[in-house]
C-alpha cells in the first residue's frame, strides 16, 4: 500500500515528489478564491495589500510547477499533457457558456481564445505550453526567453502608465488585444520557462533556512513594489505582472519540491485533480452566493471553498465510479467473447 501511495505521487521517471506541491497548490488556490470574493477587509489598504501583493504569488507557483514537470515528460507523454489542458479548458468553457453567450461575438471569440474571467490561466497555459515546446525545437538556448518576455511584460501591464508614453500606451493597448500583458506570452510562457529552467538542477539538498530567507525577502521586495505604485498611480491598481509580485512563486516551488516528507499517509493526486476543479467552479459558486453573504465576505469565502470542494469532491468521485463501470461492462463483455469463441 505504502508503495502505490509513493508512487501515485511522483510526477516524473526521475522521481521528483509532489506531496508538498500539491500541498502548495492547495494554498494558492485558496488565495484565489479569496481574491475573487474581494473585499475581504473592511480596510481598504488590507484588501488592496491582498489583492496587489499577497495573493500574487499564487498563479506564478501554478504556472512555474507545470513548467517544471513538463520539462521532466518528452515524445508522447508532452502531447498527452497538452491535450489534458485543451480538453479541460474546453469542458470549462462549456460550463460557463451561458456566460459566453451573453455577450457579442467579439466578445465570445475573445473570451473562447483568451478566456473567460478565470478561465484566461488555462488558455495562457495551453498556448504557453506548446510555445515552450516549440521552443525548445527550434532554439538551443531557448530558456532564457523568459528574461525578454518577462520584462515586456512587465512593462505593458502597469509599468508604462509610470511612464507617461503615448507611445507605450498605443503598443499597450495592443497588447490588450491579445490577452492582457498577464497572458501566454508576456506571464504564461516565461513563468513556464522559469520552470522548466529550474528543472535541470536536483533542489533536495538546498537548505530549507535559505529558501525560506529567500522568500521572506522576496515577500518583502513584492510589498515594497505595491507600496510604491499604491503611491505614484492614481486610479485602479493591478499589478498582474510586476518586478518582485511573482518572485515569492520560486522558492516556495523550490521548499515544496526539494523536500520529502518522513512519513506517507495517501496519496495527493486526488487533491490535485480536486483543486483544478475548484479553481474552474469556484466562480459560479460565488455567483450564487455573493448576494447571501454581502456584508460578510469572509463568510463568503468560506462557503465557497466549502461548496467548491465538496462539488469538486463528487464530481471526481462520480467520474471514477463511471470510468470503473465501464471498464467493468468492457472486461465482462471481453470475457463474453471468448466463451462465445
């Protein structure tokens, strides 16, 4: 038993554990959520730190994980992955149709390409993906990308406005027209590349004290960042790409992937694949309830996570019970055969 735990966890042929990945994935997908159910706070600075600064580590860690253990898979089982990410990118954007179809038809062919609402992290990574693994054909140093991409990126999602350029302004707006700054090839790609750069070297023999100094630092750099635009911006703030917002994303990858845990009690490959799906139907969930918990967004929080799971939970389950019965009828129906025979 204790063997098939180990091994329903490991990621890759070279043996990289995610137990605590999955662990992490969990925490940034609750900041999510608590991004979406904004305002947490009856301060206005607080909801803005959470929102500008704290959470924004969350979707770079999802972003740098995929990276990293798509750099460990080649051939057939790249493919495999890529076609995973189109196929449930397609089934959520099947459940939130009725949401597509009220808009109009730019609007539809820009929320099927780009995403809707949420949805626009499962485009960036298909498209991020496959541009990574074209990449890696094509040029022989093709990781370090990641610098030039990040840096444009940085520059047209909030960075320009510091600036005062009309002609940055006219180049960003065009950058809006294929996704934001935040989407596959200014944020997806490179993160993903980061990734995939973090790869090539075993991390479970760096020190957990230097991680961890490395993240407080980052953390601390981030704040000052967001404090900083908080001052010299006027207006809305949305610091999807900055300098230090997604720089805590790496050595949090880093403590979760370098380090094993003593004991193995189960496996987290159902957490993982109920986290996706809580990160596809939380928004629906928050729909239906944000009028219920309006003075009490934190009490919105925690029944979205609560319904979220819980769906998310059974869905799983009924997808399994399903996949098991058919390849029941398919064994029983095999066996038929050859008796007829």
């Amino acid at each position: 038993m204790k063997d098939s735990v180990i091994k329903n966890n490991i990621n890759n042929k070279n043996g990289a554990y995610s137990f605590y990945v999955d662990y992490a994935k969990l925490f940034c997908c609750v900041l999510i959520v608590g991004a979406h159910c904004r305002p947490l706070f009856s301060q206005d600075i607080l909801n803005y730190y959470y929102g500008q600064w704290f959470f924004r580590l969350s979707v770079p860690f999802f972003f740098i994980s995929s990276g990293y253990f798509f750099s460990k898979t080649n051939g057939s089982k790249r493919q495999k992955y890529i076609k995973r990410i189109a196929v449930i990118y397609a089934g959520s954007l099947i459940i939130y149709s009725p949401a597509l179809m009220a808009d109009d038809l730019r609007g539809l062919i820009n929320d099927i390409v780009f995403g809707y609402y949420h949805l626009w992290y499962l485009s960036a990574l298909f498209f991020g993906l496959i541009a990574a693994h074209l990449l890696e054909k094509a040029i022989k140093e093709y990781r370090f990308f990641f610098i030039l991409l990040l840096v444009a990126g940085i520059l047209f999602d909030e960075y320009y406005k510091l600036l005062g350029s009309s002609v940055l302004n006219r180049i960003a707006e065009c950058v809006d027209l294929i996704g934001t700054a935040r989407h596959a090839l200014f944020f997806g790609l490179p993160l993903i590349l980061i990734g995939e750069c973090l790869s090539k070297r075993e991390w479970k023999n760096t020190g957990n004290s230097k991680l961890l100094l490395l993240l407080a630092v980052t953390l601390a750099l981030g704040f000052f960042e967001a404090t900083a635009f908080r001052r010299a911006v006027q207006g809305d703030v949305s610091l999807d790409v900055s300098i230090f917002g997604w720089t805590p994303a790496v050595p949090l990858f880093l403590l979760a992937i370098g380090n094993k845990p003593k004991r193995v009690r189960f496996n987290t490959r159902k957490l993982r694949r109920i986290v996706d799906f809580v990160y596809i139907v939380h928004i629906y969930v928050i729909a239906v309830l944000k009028d219920f918990f309006a003075q009490s967004h934190f009490s919105l929080l925690f029944f979205t996570l609560l319904i979220s799971f819980a769906v998310s939970y059974f869905v799983l389950f009924l997808a399994e019970a399903i996949k098991k019965l058919i390849k029941n009828v398919r064994k029983k129906s095999a066996e038929n055969l050859r008796q007829t025979d």
